[in-house]
C-alpha cells in the first residue's frame, strides 16, 4: 500500500498529465496539501515509486525559465493508477463516520 | 535569490549526480525560491542521497572492513619497513637483510595498493568515507608517536600506495583477471617470506588481493559503471 506522500505525487502527477514534473508537482503539492514539500522528499519519494514500477521517469526538454536545464518528467503508470486507487479507496473506507469526513460530505446528523 | 545566493545553492549542488542537479537547478530556478529554502533543498537531497547508499553492505565493507583495520596494520608494517632500512645503513645487513628490505618494501606497496584499490572499487561514492576511516589511524598513531631514530612520516610509507591504489579502483572498478592474479599471488608469496607477525593479520590484508581477483574481468570491458 502507498504512504501518504506516495499518494499525494501520484495524485498530483496524473492531475499535471503532461505537465508533471519535479517543480510543477511540488507546486501542486505545496498549494493543495498545504505542506512544504522538500526537494529531497520529493526526488526520493519519485525514485522509490519508479523502482516499484508506479511511474516512469525521464528527462524532458530544457526552457529558458530554468536557465536552460532540463525537467525531469514525470508520467504514472497503470499500476500507479490502481495503487492510488487502493489508497483512495481505503482512506475512503476507514473515513466513514467520521466526523469530519461527515461534516464534509455533507450528511445529516 | 541574489547572485550570491545562487552561488552558494550552486556550489552545494555540486554533491549531487550531474543530471540530479540539473533537474534541481532548473526546479529551483523555476520556483525562485530564497537562498536558504534552495541551500536546504540541496543539501537535504545530497543527504538523503548518501544515507540511502549506507543501506548497503560496500560502504560498511570498505570504510569498517577494509580501510580502517587495514590502516592500522599498514602503519605498523610501514614503520618496520622503515626500521629495517635504519639498521641496513647502521648495522649493515648485507645480501640478506637487502632481499628482506626490498621483499618488505614490496610487500608494503602491493598490500597497501590492492587495499586502496578494493575500497576504490567497491564504495565509490562513499570513498570521502573510507578515506577517512584511513586517516583516523593515522593521526592517532601521529599523535602518540615515539619511536626513538624514527621520523613520524615513517608511519606513512603505506599511504602514497594506498591512494594510488584507491584512485585506480575509482577509475577502473576492475582489474583485468592475470594482472589481479600476478598481484594477489606476488602479495601471498611476499606475505610468506617477509611477514613479520602472526598469520591472521596478514590474511586480513593479502583478501582483498584476493577479492580483486574474484571480481577481475575476464575480457576488457567497454566501459564500468559503480
């Protein structure tokens, strides 16, 4: 099962779809999730989803906003998919009844 | 970031893999971070870097197995190496003391060379680690030296060896396997003749002769990687 940072770059990666690289997913990260994301954390937590085949890596183009270096791209697979997924799926399960998770989705009391 | 800044984020991304840093460099320069938020970014993943290579037995076998022990005898059979010449010149040895200083001398530089070059090859990029684990001995024998007739530099005969050795290791990674079988039998065979204490020490320095040819490369190879 995926760790919770694990989930988020996953998450973060298949919402950026083409876009998905190390400074764009920390962005969302930072912006959505409200925590500091490290560059450390984030570069480590990519490499281990790699080597357990939940995304694919490469080296995309350079562009003058980074002082022509290159990004490293970022695209989930379908096992990342159905990990994420499992997670989803299990925070969504132990959530019910709740009580944020009701106040959330709305339900009466 | 001010121009200083980067400088300094710069200079500590020199830590990183080439391509790790450019990626770094880039994302930083993208999200225009302040110069701490960027020194700490770099420096974190240069640690987490490093930590994740200590996950593995080489740097512990290199630094713990090999340099640091193997220092320590090194420096005892580099001062009687050095104590052997002092008494040729004052007492004169003749025709045998002669073979024995040079089977000695020899002796020093093989073991101390495939010593250096086995921690070389085998953790390269915690080689700063195994050097240090070298150096420690070292200033400890310095320290508490008192040898009378001898200089404290006698203690370091061995490390000129050593890092010539490590720096072929870092470089070659393999040795091809007859030069790694003429080295690791000319260490036994010298270690046989000229070895002055008990047996066990010595086998712990005439292994990693041996290791080298266990890894030797059969063919030449077209290129190494760590």
């Amino acid at each position: 099962m995926l760790g919770e940072f694990e989930y988020l770059i996953i998450t973060a990666a298949a919402g950026l779809r083409d876009q998905a690289y190390g400074a764009a997913i920390r962005d969302a990260i930072e912006e959505t999730a409200g925590r500091k994301c490290s560059v450390g954390a984030l570069y480590t937590t990519l490499d281990r989803l790699e080597t357990k085949g939940l995304v694919q890596t490469w080296m995309g183009e350079a562009t003058q906003q980074r002082g022509g270096r290159a990004k490293r791209m970022v695209r989930v697979t379908a096992d990342g998919v159905a990990a994420a997924k499992d997670f989803y799926d299990a925070v969504a399960r132990i959530s019910r009844g709740a009580a944020w998770a009701f106040k959330q989705t709305g339900g009466a009391a | 970031m001010t121009n200083a800044g980067w400088w300094c984020v710069e200079t500590a991304s020199g830590l990183l893999e080439p391509r790790e840093r450019e990626v770094v460099l880039g994302d930083l320069a993208e999200a225009g971070d302040p110069m701490l938020r960027g020194l700490f970014d770099v420096l974190g993943l240069a640690l987490r870097r490093q930590a994740s290579l200590w996950k593995n037995w080489r740097p512990w076998a290199s630094a713990f197995g090999v340099a640091l022990p193997n220092s320590f005898q090194l420096i005892g059979f580099s001062l009687l190496v050095s104590e052997t010449f002092r008494r040729m010149f004052e007492q004169g040895l003749g025709a045998d003391g002669v073979r024995l200083l040079l089977c000695r001398i020899a002796l020093l530089a093989i073991l101390a060379w495939s010593c250096g070059f086995a921690v070389g090859a085998v953790s390269r990029r915690t080689l700063w680690a195994s050097i240090a684990a070298c150096f420690l001995p070292c200033l400890f024998c310095l320290s508490r030296f008192g040898v009378p007739h001898q200089s404290p530099l006698s203690l370091l005969l061995f490390l000129p060896f050593a890092l010539w050795g490590a720096w072929q290791g870092l470089r070659l990674v393999r040795l091809r396997l007859g030069s790694a079988i003429t080295l690791a039998v000319a260490a036994t065979v010298l270690a046989i003749v000229g070895w002055p204490g008990p047996w066990i020490f010595m086998l712990a320095l005439i292994w990693p002769g041996w290791f080298l040819v266990a890894t030797a490369r059969k063919r030449p190879a077209k290129a190494q990687s760590d």
